[in-house]
C-alpha cells in the first residue's frame, strides 16, 4: 500500500511538472520586426511613438527578406552595463546593412554596411557580417534598430 502511495504521489507530480514547464517557457526572443513598404523611413521615424508601436514580436528563424524596394527595421533591447557584444548577421539577400545603437536615449553608434555602385546606391559585398555593439556605461536599456 505504502507503494502504491508513493507511485501516485510521483505520477501526479511529474504530470504537474509537465504542465507548468509550457507556462515558463520564453515568450519570445526579444526581437521585434516592422516592415518599411517604401524602404524610405528614417531613425527618427522609428523612433517615434506611431512606428514604435507598430514593431511586431518575432521569431528570427521567421523572418523573411523583405521585396526589392521594401526595408525591414528590426529591434532589440540589451539588458544593461553588459559588456562589448558581436552581433553575426547572415543574410545572402541584404543590399545594405544599417546599425543605430541607441544607450538611454542617445544615438551611441551608427553605421552603414555595403558599397556604392555606380547609381550611389550601397550594395554589400559579402553575406556574412560581425558588427560590435558598444557596452553600456549607463543603468537604462539599449536599443539596436537594424534597417535591412
């Protein structure tokens, strides 16, 4: 009998374990993605409350290129004081890479990937790149707008 109450105590809480993992389980990756149809948005345009709002949770396994002549922003927050980070993007169908950092509310690290070809347009050269984001030397949260 002892037995028995032990086997039923261990089934009901291994069955209670089961159902509270899916509970704690990650909503989501922290990455966020807007899609710019006219590609022709600005940083503060993103930055403002009617776009801030329109930013969507994403998958990056889900995400797709955007068409030709459209530009997906996507957005992550950095927890605070971390240090220097590498952020590795391969992405074969990019024609232009652009990272803004924002630390607090400032405007910490802007730059701009890819060639000009002969139109002015950028273009990038390889599919595969490392882009440093800064660590943060205030206690507030960072942002990485990245316009692709």
């Amino acid at each position: 009998m002892r037995w028995l109450r032990i086997a039923i105590g261990l089934t009901v809480s291994l069955l209670t374990l089961l159902c509270l993992l899916p509970a704690t389980a990650d909503s989501g990756s922290g990455w966020a993605v807007l899609l710019d149809d006219q590609a022709n948005l600005q940083l503060s345009d993103i930055r403002s409350e009617r776009y801030r709002n329109q930013f969507s949770p994403i998958e990056l396994d889900q995400l797709d290129a955007a068409e030709p002549n459209q530009a997906l922003w996507l957005h992550y927050q950095l927890p605070p004081q971390q240090p220097e980070q590498v952020l590795r993007l391969f992405a074969p169908d990019l024609s232009r890479l652009d990272l803004y950092v924002l630390d607090g509310g400032s405007l910490s690290l802007q730059t701009h990937h890819g060639r000009q070809d002969d139109s002015g347009a950028l273009n990038l050269s390889t599919n595969d790149h490392l882009l440093a984001v800064p660590s943060s030397s205030h206690p507030k949260r960072r942002d990485l707008p990245a316009g692709l």
